[in-house]
C-alpha cells in the first residue's frame, strides 16, 4: 500500500471523470460530502433486473465508466467538496494479465482485489493502493507490482 499525492488535481479529476483513462475499473463505492452527503455502494443488485427484456449486468460491480457521470453530477457546482473518496477496483481480466505478464507465481482466483483509493480532503488530493487476497501469503510482489502500475499508468 502506498499513497500517492497529486499535484495537478484538475487534469487527474478530468482524467478520472471526463476522459476514458479509468473506464475499465469498477466502482466499489464512493463517498461525497457536499451540502449533503452521498454514498454509492458499486455493487451490482441482480434482482432489480427481473425482466425478460431486461439486459443483466455480467459484472458484480458497476463499469466506472457507467457511473462516472452520476458522481461528477454530484460534485458539481461552483464549490470543490469538502471531502470525497472514490474506490476504484482493477478489473478481472487486468488483473489477470497483470500477473500474466509479469510472470507472479499465483492465479488470478487467489486476488480478491486491487484497489485505488481517491481520497480528497481538506485541499489535498491523494490516491492510496490497496490489495486484497483470498488467502494468506507472505510474497508481496502483487501488492509492489500494483504499486508500480498505479503510479506508472495512473498518477502521472
């Protein structure tokens, strides 16, 4: 886990709300604190889709790029929030590749999840890694590869 600080927040908020950088995560829930609070669990709820003509999401959470706009809708106006975070979690087949490519002696079912925590607070804009596996493991080279990515693709 790292926390990275970000100095240019308008282009890092553009890149996460506006342009498509981020689209392929998930949304684990987020956060708002405006004149009112918000809260947005990412978590798909299947027994609202009981139709037949109904198409059933193939996710378990939200697209980000599906509900990015609702979120900016909140955040808008002609004040910043007064705090915000946003979960954002890699998807399944990124992560798969993640692993793939950088040869990690694990499977992709052993991860439970990789995250970025967007955090905004008091005029400071910070994103902090986190990793989460579905056992017990002493190797840490998924949790400093992710790290690595976040910074690499996704800070700058």
């Amino acid at each position: 886990m790292k926390s990275f600080p970000i100095e240019n927040m308008k282009e890092f908020m553009n890149d996460l709300l506006v342009r498509e950088k981020y689209d392929s995560f998930y949304l684990f829930d987020a956060r708002l604190k405006t004149s009112l609070d918000y809260y947005v669990n990412g978590k798909i709820h299947y027994e609202f889709y009981d139709g037949a003509d109904e198409e059933k999401p193939t996710t378990e959470y939200v697209v980000w790029k599906d509900i990015k706009h609702t979120i900016f809708d909140f955040m808008k106006g002609n004040k910043l929030p007064l705090r915000f975070k946003i979960v954002l979690m890699f998807n399944r087949e990124n992560i798969e590749r993640l692993i793939e490519m950088n040869n990690l002696p694990m499977e992709s079912r052993e991860v439970g999840a990789l995250f970025m925590n967007i955090i905004y607070e008091e005029g400071v804009l910070s994103v902090i890694t986190g990793t989460s596996m579905k056992m017990f493991t002493m190797d840490k080279s998924l949790e400093q590869l992710w790290d690595d990515t976040v910074k690499k693709y996704y800070i700058t």
